[in-house]
C-alpha cells in the first residue's frame, strides 16, 4: 500500500486527468491483449504505486462509461464561499444609496 501522502499528492497533481485517461488506455490495451490488467502491467506502463491506487477507480468508471465525478478539496469549497461572500458585501458597499 502505497504512502498516505503519495497517494494525496497524486490526487492533486496538475495532470490527474491525463494520467487516469492514460491508465484507462493501458487497461483496455492490457486485456485485450492478455485478458487483464493487473498490477505489473500498470508498473510496466510507468505508473507509480500511489498512482495506480489514486487513479485505478476512476480509470475503471472511464472504461464502464461512467463519467468521472469533479471533487474539490474541502479548503477550496470554503475559499470559494468565502470569496462569494465577500463579493456580495462589496457589492451593497458599492450600491448608490437610495
């Protein structure tokens, strides 16, 4: 089992969504070839442990058809309605006066 945080970082990284259509891609060439894929296979495709566990799951539902859910991280739902909030607080400070 791959590292709590390497799992994390993958989750996070800039290119999840290419490397998960990627692991899709080999997935399906895997077993059409050998009839799985298993974990060497995605090794040998230059997948890292914490990749394989981070992406495998969504990889899977691009290859049912299934679309991948958009998640964001808790912090970042906070900030935007943070942000929202503020937006509307300048926008009555910013309002002639009636």
């Amino acid at each position: 089992m791959a590292a709590p945080s390497k799992v994390a970082a993958a989750l996070s990284a800039p290119d999840r969504l290419d490397r998960i259509a990627h692991m899709a891609r080999v997935m399906r060439e895997r077993k059409a070839a050998d009839g799985a894929c298993t974990f060497a296979h995605l090794a040998a495709a230059g997948f890292s442990e914490a990749e394989i566990e981070a992406y495998r799951d969504d990889a899977r539902q691009i290859l049912s058809g299934r679309p991948i859910p958009i998640t964001l991280p808790a912090g970042r739902i906070e900030g935007l309605a943070l942000v929202r909030q503020a937006q509307v607080v300048r926008a009555r400070r910013e309002a002639p006066a009636c």
